[in-house]
C-alpha cells in the first residue's frame, strides 16, 4: 500500500475579536437609528395653527412665499400673479362658486362660462380640501399644482399653466390651459 500524503494544516484559532467588533458595530447602528428616529420625531414642526388669510395654510399645506414658489389655500387677491390664482381656485374649492371663479377673470378670459366652472364646482365633494403651488415660468405663465384630499381620503392632482394681465388696480387670469 502506498502511504497517503498528508496535507498540513495551521491550527485554527478562535478569533474571538471578529465576533466582538461584529456585536459592537450592530450595536452602535442599532443605537444611532433610535436616535435618529427620536430626534426626529421630538422636533416641533411648524405650527398648524399658523395661517395667513392670503397664503391660507395647515397641516396639509404650508403656505410659502419666494420669487420661485408660492404655495397656500387662502383667499387669494388680485394683487400678483400667484394671488389670483389662490383667489380663483378658493372660490372654486372653498366658497363652491363659479361665478366668484369668474370674477377674477377677465371678461375674455379663454376660461370656461359660470355655468361651466358651477358644473365642475359640483363634481368635487363639499369638504375637499386642497393645496396650490404656483411656480413663475420665463414666458410669463404660471405653472400651478392643484392637490385636492377628498373627504373620502382620496387625493388628486392636477397640473395647468395660468396666464394673467396687469390691468389698472388688479391682475386678473386671461387663460387657464393644461400643460404643454
């Protein structure tokens, strides 16, 4: 019989340092996110008391003013751009009138009739609430974001860009379109 050769091998050693980093790692992750999730939690966010009667606001929408965005529910003006497009869609939204609608319109205004607009107005449950983001683009238009919370928790978007006019005293909306 022909003898075998026999491989030599090193003695395995325990390496118990391996295993103890291991345990000190998962640890100090485990401790880093229950701090990063308590702090979070912990941190005061702005008050939903806060509104403004123009930018309105609340826990569902937080009003913002800056030269790139405008965002709110309140009643709006005819005082800029952004405002009269607050004011047109807290008609439609909260005081349900077409014809308030329209009035921040002009009378040419490429917008639907008051017939039309009450229509629309009747489609969307009473109670809806909503939120406008309104952003400036270089051609003069507005590019506006209508989030609506239905009653029923269901939430819709729409996008449409909003042209206006500087008239003497007011701004008023002369064209309301989908996005192109």
């Amino acid at each position: 019989m022909i003898p075998r050769t026999q491989r030599w091998h090193a003695p395995r050693r325990s390496r118990p340092w391996v295993v103890g980093s291991v345990a000190v790692a998962g640890s100090m992750a485990a401790a880093a996110v229950v701090m990063v999730y308590t702090a979070s939690a912990s941190t005061p966010g702005q008050s939903a008391a806060y509104t403004d009667p123009v930018l309105g606001g609340g826990p569902t929408c937080q009003p913002t003013r800056s030269e790139q965005l405008v965002r709110g529910n309140g009643t709006g003006s005819t005082a800029s751009g952004p405002d009269v497009v607050l004011a047109f869609q807290y008609a439609y939204y909260v005081t349900r009138s077409g014809a308030d609608a329209r009035a921040v319109t002009t009378p040419e205004a490429l917008v639907p009739a008051v017939e039309v607009i009450g229509a629309g107005i009747r489609t969307v449950p009473a109670g809806t609430q909503h939120c406008v983001m309104i952003t400036p683009m270089a051609d003069g238009r507005f590019d506006v974001v209508i989030t609506e919370v239905r009653p029923d928790a269901a939430v819709r978007t729409y996008r449409q860009f909003v042209t206006v006019t500087t008239r003497p005293g007011a701004v008023s909306i002369t064209k309301i379109a989908p996005p192109t």
